[in-house]
C-alpha cells in the first residue's frame, strides 16, 4: 500500500475511535460513581422497589454538592419525586433527543433557562434526613429518548 492510503486509513481510525467513544451524558458530579445497594435497597436500572422497577440510576452524591449538567439543553421545571413530600425536589432537563430527571437535588438554574452540559445547575440534597444513614446519599438519574412524539424511558448506565 502507498504511505498516502495509510494515512488516510490511520486518520479515519482516529475519528472513528475519537467520534465513538463519545457518551451521550456528562458526567454529573466530579468522580462520578453509582449507588451500589444498601440496606434501603439497590440503585441499579430495573432494580427491583415495592410494587414496580427502579426507572433510573443513583448517582452517589454529598449533601450540598454541586450537580452539574448531563446534557445541554433547557430547564423545563422542578418536578417532585414523591408528591407526598414537596421538600425532595428534582430538575428536568430536555433537549431535542433527551429528557433527563435527577431528583433530590435543588435548582439553582431558573426555568426555562439554555443550559450547557457540564454546567453547574442544582445542589444534591441531604436524602440521609428521610431515609436515614441505612442508604447512600445519592442524586436519581432518569434518561428518556425521543422517538417520534414520544419520551421512552432509557438505561443510562452505559451513556456516561
């Protein structure tokens, strides 16, 4: 082979190599790690709760640490994981191919606010106070993917 078609081939092999290993997600807190389980339960994906499937991942987190975007796009509201308990909040971020939720941090970006992923948006709530020291402190990850109209709810353990 000519030097000049290993060039060309060793170049399309760096931009694969470079374009592939691209995740959809940024990290969200520096040193990122999942919640393994504990004596509350498991954090994994489909891990099994009460009555249905765990529907995200758990992002170990410390009180009062700062969360930072997954994804660039915009804040559309604070939702509420347990609408019994309006003090565990969330964060709702949406773009035109993700919506991501992470729950029990608090916003400190206002809605309807651009945001870009890596950028500083909530604080990571103090979850120990509900659940007590049993579970690990930690941030809920939900990923939803758009297809057509509609939001499907995704893993995201291999996006990050």
């Amino acid at each position: 082979m000519k030097k000049s078609t290993w060039y060309i081939l060793g170049g399309s092999l760096l931009i694969f190599l470079i374009m592939g290993t691209q995740k959809a997600f940024a990290k969200i807190v520096d040193n990122q790690k999942f919640r393994d389980c504990d004596p509350q339960g498991c954090g994994s994906f489909d891990a099994n709760r009460v009555g249905h499937k765990h529907q995200g991942v758990d992002i170990i987190t410390l009180p009062n640490q700062i969360i930072k975007s997954p994804i660039t796009g915009q804040i559309t509201r604070y939702p509420f994981p347990d609408g019994s308990d309006l003090t565990k909040k969330g964060i709702e971020i949406v773009n035109n191919i993700y919506k991501v939720k992470i729950f029990y941090v608090e916003g400190i970006v206002p809605i309807g606010t651009n945001i870009v992923a890596g950028e500083k948006i909530a604080i990571a709530q103090n979850i120990m106070v509900k659940y007590g020291a049993g579970m690990t402190n930690h941030a809920h990850f939900e990923a939803y993917k758009k297809q057509g109209n509609n939001w499907v709810l995704i893993d995201p353990t291999n996006l990050f």
